[in-house]
C-alpha cells in the first residue's frame, strides 16, 4: 500500500490572489483521488516538521533564519515569483518533513513490496530553491533535504533523483552537482528562454560529481512518443548508477494547456513515466521509489495526471 502523505495544513501557504501555485491545486487532486477510490488504497501518514538540523544538510543556517524571520514579518515576496505568508515557513517545513517520513517508511527493513513506493502530495514546491536562494514559488529543496537525510541517516551512497517538472531543477542540480553519490538526471522544457535557463545537457557535473547530472533539454512541440523515448534513454543510461533509492521530483506541468509549462503531454502519459521509473526501482533497489509533487497549474489536468501516476504507483 503506497504510503501518501496529504494534509489540509498544505493549503495554509497562502500565496495571494492569482498566483498560479495556490492550495486550489492540492484541493483538487485531493478531490479526484477520493472520489476515484485511489486514496482509500493508501497508507495515510502524517506530517512531521522538518528539524533545522535536517535542513541544515542542504540550506545554511543563516538562510533558514531568514526565511523564517521573512515570513513571520506577513505578507511579502521572497523573490519576484515567490510570494509567501506568516504560515509559509511552518509549511515548507512540513513538506521537507513529510518527505523525510516517506523515505524512512520505504527504507523499512521490513517493508513489503507494496509499501516501498510513497507519494507526498504536498506544497510549496521545492526543486528551485538553491542552498541560499528561494526561487520560482520554492523555500526549501525538499528533495535535497530528502536525499541528505537518506545518506546520512540511513547511509545511503548511490541515490537517484529524477526530475521530471517541466522546469530544470535548477537548486537540486547546484546542490549535488560534485556529489558522486547522487545522480540527478532532470527532463525538462529548454530554449527560447524558458524558466529557470539552466539544464543544458552540457551540463554534467564537476570535480568527483563528474558525469553524475544529466539534463534532457526539450523543445517545445515535441511529440508524446519522441518524449517518451528520450525519458526511457535517459533512464537507462541513469541506471548505470545502481540506485538504492529513487527520488522522484514529480511536477506536471508539462501536461497540455498548462498556464505556465505546456509540453503537450496527456495526464494518461504520466502513468506510464511511472511504470518506466518503477521498472528502474524494481531492477535496483527493490522497488523503493518517493515521489513528491512539485509544479503543475492547470487544475483538472493536473488532478488527472496525479491520479495517473498514483494509480502507476499503485500498481502491484
Ligand atoms: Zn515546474
């Protein structure tokens, strides 16, 4: 049973009128996955905050403070498109924490097949955020801050993060960029100066992170199957890791008629993303896959492709 983690005190980051990354995203998914009967399929946990030590292996001291002294002062924008409230710095760290409890649940020596995949339905998002920059609506990096506690709690040495938001994930790259023992390999939208501008597939790590990021730069018009093909490439030579862990960064905002992103993918087209990663999980690692929603904003679409991917999650 896939563990998932889904709570209204996500809906509390208040990011003002008109802002495409609001809590009506995580209402509608909620929504669907109820009433389609996938929810009640899942193990529920609950949502334990972030310690400041679990943040400190990826964000300076000094950086949380700041974004907690940010918030605490109302309503403000931490940069031009991120916009945050007196609650949001609570909930960031709920979402870090959340996906901290999802790795220790899949990690279980004994979890069974079936509890080895999580889903964490949570927000703000968080693949922006370098070590000491909030970026495009994320504070936090949570699945840095992931990936830091499953080497460091749980000794992790070959993690894969894989990315598939249409946005480069830009903080996750700077974080690991000379960490040889994780892989990051990100698909995303690239050209015509499209959000964040990072994630050429020149870039490819440094030092002993050499060869350890992976970008996949996509044009926009590309088709459904040419996508498909490059992420199934893009895995296999990312297998070469040997993971004993895949972390998935999961937006959908590559999905078609998204406001913000829009590759021109079908919510069903996420369902079968899911199976190509979880075959990668089932060959290395047991099957030990978490999945964390980042971006995403047309709503029924998104709520669509959510239900896709749980269901693929799901799936014995
Ligand atoms: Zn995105």
């Amino acid at each position: 049973m896939t563990w998932f983690l889904d709570d209204p005190v996500f809906l509390q980051h208040d990011t003002g009128p008109g802002h495409p990354e609001r809590s009506d995203r995580l209402r509608v998914i909620s929504k669907l996955l109820q009433s389609s009967g996938l929810a009640a399929k899942c193990t529920v946990l609950p949502p334990v905050a972030a310690k400041a030590t679990d943040i400190a292996r990826v964000h300076p001291g000094a950086y949380l403070r700041h974004i907690e002294e940010f918030c605490s002062n109302g309503l403000g924008y931490l940069d031009p498109d991120t916009p945050v409230c007196p609650k949001s710095h609570e909930v960031a760290l709920l979402a870090s924490g959340a996906l901290i409890a999802a790795v220790d649940a899949v990690l279980r020596e004994d979890a069974s097949p079936r509890e080895r995949t999580a889903f964490c339905l949570v927000r703000p998002p968080g693949h922006h955020a370098t070590p000491t920059k909030p970026m495009g609506f994320c504070l936090y990096n949570h699945i840095a801050v992931a990936a830091r506690h499953a080497q460091a709690v749980h000794g992790l040495n070959r993690i894969l993060i894989v990315d598939w938001d249409v946005h480069h994930g830009n903080g996750t790259q700077d974080i690991f960029y000379e960490d040889p023992g994780v892989h990051f390999l990100s698909i995303h939208r690239y050209g015509g100066g499209f959000y964040p501008g990072t994630g050429s597939t020149g870039e490819t790590g440094t030092g002993e992170g050499l060869g350890t990021t992976q970008n996949v730069a996509i044009k926009q018009g590309v088709t459904r199957k040419a996508y498909r093909e490059a992420f199934q490439q893009a895995l296999e030579q990312a297998a070469r890791h040997k993971p004993d862990l895949v972390l998935l960064s999961a937006g959908f905002d590559a999905c078609r008629g998204d406001p913000v992103g829009d590759l021109g993918l079908e919510p069903e087209d996420f369902g079968e993303l899911t199976k190509d990663i979880r075959d990668l999980a089932n060959s290395h690692c047991g099957g030990r896959l978490v999945s964390l929603l980042e971006g995403g904003y047309h709503l029924e679409q998104l709520a669509e492709s959510v239900k896709h991917h749980l269901a693929g999650l799901l799936k014995e």
